[in-house]
C-alpha cells in the first residue's frame, strides 16, 4: 500500500503551498493537491482529509490542511528546453522511439551503492585510470555513492578484461569487444552490472575512452547522440580518440540522480511532470514538489 501511495504522488500530484494571515495575525501554511491526486490517495489513507476547495485554471484543488506524506519532499529542478530535449534523448531515445514499441525505455538509477569489483584480468594501468574516473564522479554527483571493493561475493558490478583470443568471456552476454550489461527490478532501479574492455586493443588511448564511456553509459543505460557537433561528449556516438567528460556530460549525469525530478517514469510520465511543474511555476505562490520515500 505504502508503494501505491509513493507512486501516485510522485506521479500525478503537487502543491500549491501558500502563507495566508489568520485573524489572529500568525502565518497558517494552506497546501492544495489536485482533484485527481486527493481521490487516489484518500482511496489509500484515511487520515488525509479535505478543508476546501478552489478552482484554479479549469483544475479544482483541494486543500488538504497542511498534511505531509512521509517522505523527502524536493523541489523541482527547472531546466531549459535545450537540455532537455537532449536529456530526453540520451534516457529515453525520443527522436527514435517507435509508437507502436510495447517496451518503452524508462528512466534508470542505481539506488545503491556501487560496489566494483576488478577481476584479474584488467591490468593495473586500466583500473587505476578507472578508479580515478570513478572517484571523480563519486565526488561529483549526488545520490551517487561508488567504491571498490576486494572481494567479489561483496560486489554488484564487475569489471573484466578479454586480453586474447582464447580468453573466456566471464559474461556471454556481451558479446562485442567491449561493452556492459545491465539488471533492474521493477521500479527501474539498477542493482547489478558487468563491464567488458577490449584488452586486445593495442590503441591504451582508445581502451580507455571505450572503458568510462561503457561505464557512464551503465550509470543510467543511456542512449547515444548522433549530432555530431560535439564529437567529444561521451553521449556522442561519433568516433573520436579525443573523447572528454565535460562540464555539459557531467551537467545531465548529476541532473540524472538530482531529486529535483521523478524517478523511473516514461516518457510520457517524464514529459507530463515537466508540463505541469512549469504551469505551476507560473501562478503566484506556487510550487511544484516529488516526494521520496526510500
């Protein structure tokens, strides 16, 4: 029931909060939800109750008296068209995405921490760059915790190397020279990955951007750009030995794991949100909240 409630109101429900003076003169706190919103988690919890109403923009909100669900309540994160037309092109493929598709990408977090483990097969210029990479970005984005670990049992991400032709791949599953693989549960958060490099690449520059593209891409299954205006962007599918993680790539990474938006939503859902954070926005002492609860 709890998890119901957590959706619904991640999904489809914010408020309106204003202060208004009392006749006694103190500052009483008013909050509204849409019609829609109350019904669905009136239907879950009976202590919520309703106060009043008002009609704002063909929508009737109701005033829920100041009541809280439980939770982190974050403000939404504004950001301009631009950015997100290539957000919504680097999570959910929009430019190619198919109508007709019964699958539709959905956006993906780790929830936990990141756990690598570095099988022996990767040599140790290969993992010391990787380590750097990754405390780097540890440091960098929130809600994103990594670390390495020494014993694999304790890992849920692998990291190995295919040095030769006669190698075993420890993970069929990837079958390129290079690339990742990737496990999520049903609310689209990831909780175990592998990692492949191409150890038989004698080109230590191009190992290396392959090995961090493979792993940023894991960070969120991220799709490819094919606007090749900016060749050197890790979401750039062009290819180039000059490839950098620049200020715009870590921009949507940390905007990926920024509470400031809902998680696990479609596309759909993503652009729903969006439309109605920025009508909200736009009416006086409004504000657009998700609320997380685990």
């Amino acid at each position: 029931m709890r998890k119901s409630i957590l959706i619904l109101l991640s999904l489809l429900s914010y408020s309106l909060a204003s202060a208004q003076q009392n006749h006694l003169g103190s500052i009483q706190k008013v909050t509204y939800i849409t019609y829609k919103s109350y019904k669905l988690i009136k239907k879950n919890n009976k202590v919520i109750d309703s106060i009043g109403f008002k009609i704002s923009d063909n929508d009737t909100l109701i005033n829920i008296n100041g009541y809280e669900q439980k939770g982190i309540r974050v403000e939404y994160e504004e950001k301009d068209s631009i950015f997100l037309e290539k957000y919504k092109q680097l999570v959910y493929n929009k430019k190619y995405q198919k109508q007709d598709e019964k699958l539709k990408p959905t956006m993906k977090i780790w929830k936990d921490k990141i756990k690598i483990y570095f099988d022996k097969s990767v040599s140790k210029e290969n993992s010391k760059d990787l380590i750097k990479f990754i405390r780097f970005l540890d440091k960098e984005v929130d809600s994103l915790h990594i670390s390495v670990v020494k014993n694999k049992k304790e890992s849920n991400y692998l990291v190995y190397s295919v040095n030769s032709p006669t190698e075993v791949n420890l993970d069929a599953r990837i079958r390129s020279n290079n690339g990742y693989y990737l496990l999520w549960n049903k609310r689209q958060n990831i909780y175990n990955c592998s990692l492949k490099i191409d150890g038989k690449n004698v080109n230590k520059e191009q190992v290396s951007n392959n090995m961090k593209i493979n792993f940023i891409r894991s960070l969120g299954y991220f799709y490819l750009e094919f606007d090749n205006s900016d060749c050197s962007s890790y979401f750039s599918y062009c290819r180039s030995d000059e490839k950098e993680f620049g200020k715009k790539d870590l921009e949507i990474l940390k905007y990926h794991y920024s509470y400031g938006i809902c998680k696990g939503t479609n596309l759909e859902t993503f652009e729903k949100n969006h439309k109605d954070a920025k009508e909200a926005l736009k009416k006086e002492h409004s504000k657009f909240y998700f609320i997380h609860t685990n």
